[in-house]
C-alpha cells in the first residue's frame, strides 16, 4: 500500500548551534486563507498522513452527531490528548460515571500521566500505568458514553466494523473525502489516513461552522478550555489561550493542525515524526497567515544546549 514518498516533502525547519546549521528536517505544510484558498504550501499537501490525535475533533464531532451531550469544559477532554493531571483524569471519570460506567470500560493501552510531576506523583504512590491516567482516556470515555446512548456494546467499541467506529469514519469521510486508509493507533482506537490538505480545511469547517451545530459545539469546547485539550507546559494549550476565536490539535508523529473561526487554518507534518520543529513550523505557518504569534514564538521557542547553556534553536524554512 502507498504512503507518503519523500519526493513530497521538503526543507522545512533547520536547527543552528553556536551559529553554524546543524540539522535539516523535511515536512510539508499547507496554508488556507479566510477565502477557502490555499495561501501556500511547503512540500505537497496531498501527502498522505496519519493525523494520529490531530483526527480527535473528527471523531469527537462524530460522536455528538451520534448523540453524546457533554457540557463544553468536558467535551474538550473528548477531544484531547491531556497530560493526565488530576483534573483530567477527574473529567473522564465523570463522563463515565454519567453513564453509569467507571475506568474499567476504558479500552485505551495502560499508561502513567504524561505530565512529569503527575507521572512521579502516581509512581511513588504505588500507582500502576492505567487506562485512566493515558491521554486518550478523555476520547475513549467519550466513546464509551455514545455507545451507552445509543445503545451499542461497550466490550467492544475498538472493532472498526463496531457502529461507533463506522459512525467515526463517516463523519472523516463527510470532512475529508473517504479514509486513504484505516490502520491502530497507540491507544487502540482505528487511525484514519487523509491527505494533508484535507486534515486543514476538516479544522476550518469545525471553525467556521461549515461542520454544523455539532462542530460548533466542538469548536466551542476546543476553543474555550485550552487547558482540557492538552494541560500544564503543553505548547498546544499555550497556543489556543493565546489566539482568540482559534482551536488546534496537536498529533503524533508530528503533525499540528488548526483553524480560525474567519477561515484560516494550517496544518504540518514533519516527516521523520520527531517532535522537534513541529512547533515552530506550525508557528510559522500561522504567522503567514497574518496570525499575531511574535510572543508564542519568544515563549516557545525551540533552544539547542551546549553546556547546559542556550547556544542556539530553531528556525522554520520556506513557511
């Protein structure tokens, strides 16, 4: 099966030490303005990419199509990938007990906290890696509420033929044209494959309301709960606080995408899938975009380190 080539990728970021450019990475990005049309495009935006966790607000808008009424502080969660803090974890609980359910529904893959301080909290406790305490658990206890009001068996609410699952793929279809391909994500839910271009203007229906009263409601709880969608020290909670009327996702592998509610919207794919760059590039893209980002790039600015001391950082290339 085809994929991403590397013909479709291109310079895209370079990172300096003590003056001198010492690594190159390659990516693609594609910038579309508030008219619907593409501003412009680094590498190829057809490239094939899993989104991995930047596909959640599809899936969550999939779910309240589907019927699932949270309120918006916990519908962010749905759409999260959060750090696993205390109030993360909390959230989903309620979701789930809302259903008459607790964690043992969760069928993501056992982890710790992705927070640092939350993940040694939970280790000098005694506290085994669990499916509550992953960030993905917020999409997972989403997913097991639909089930419940429509419905549906929870055991299995993973199976890609599952009734959640298909409703899901619909709605990636509806936003993306159809799935180039289904595979696993890390957490065991089905990964959709779309093309770069398509991931962008799926963000930009949510925010402009071309997605319907669900994606309102999805661009609404994004939008309004930075903290819900990612956590403390988290780039991409830094980012939605700081741009008004602005959602984002952020995804393995590298990928970032998001949207204005005035039709803007970017998304990027690094392609070796390493985190480094990702947010400058994904900066970069939205300052060409005429978004005011001159205090996030200062405050997330990547730094390169030689003797515990700042010596250099990153730069995007051709966005």
């Amino acid at each position: 099966m085809s994929g991403a080539r590397p013909d479709q990728f291109a310079p895209i970021a370079v990172v300096t030490r003590s003056g001198i450019d010492e690594s190159i990475h390659f990516g693609a990005a594609v910038c579309i303005g508030a008219d619907g049309s593409i501003e412009h495009a680094v590498g190829d935006p057809t490239v094939w990419i899993y989104p991995r966790s930047a596909t959640k607000p599809l899936q969550a808008l999939a779910m309240v199509r589907a019927g699932l009424d949270l309120d918006p502080e916990r519908l962010a969660l749905v759409c999260s990938s959060h750090n696993g803090e205390s109030i993360h974890q909390q959230t989903a609980l309620s979701i789930l007990a809302g259903c008459g359910l607790d964690e043992s529904a969760l069928k993501d893959t056992a982890d710790h906290p992705m927070h640092a301080p939350s993940a040694r909290e939970a280790i000098r406790a005694g506290v085994r890696p669990s499916p509550l305490q992953m960030g993905c658990s917020g999409k997972h206890s989403g997913m097991v509420a639909t089930c419940v009001v429509n419905g549906w068996s929870v055991a299995d609410y993973l199976d890609p033929g599952h009734p959640l699952q298909t409703a899901i793929t619909s709605t990636v279809t509806d936003l993306c044209g159809e799935p180039l391909a289904i595979g696993i994500d890390g957490c065991g839910a089905p990964a959709h494959v779309v093309r770069l271009e398509s991931l962008a203007r799926a963000a930009r229906a949510i925010a402009t309301g071309a997605a319907g009263e669900s994606g309102d409601r999805i661009f609404a709880a994004m939008s309004g709960h930075p903290h819900m969608g990612g956590g403390t020290d988290r780039d991409v909670t830094r980012i939605v606080s700081s741009l008004p009327g602005f959602f984002a996702k952020d995804g393995a592998e590298a990928v970032y995408a998001g949207a204005s509610s005035d039709g803007r919207a970017a998304a990027v794919k690094i392609s070796d899938g390493g985190g480094r760059s990702r947010v400058t590039v994904f900066l970069a893209a939205l300052e060409s975009l005429g978004f005011d980002v001159a205090a996030l790039r200062h405050e997330l600015a990547e730094q390169v380190c030689g003797h515990g001391m700042p010596v250099g950082g990153g730069r995007a290339l051709g966005v």
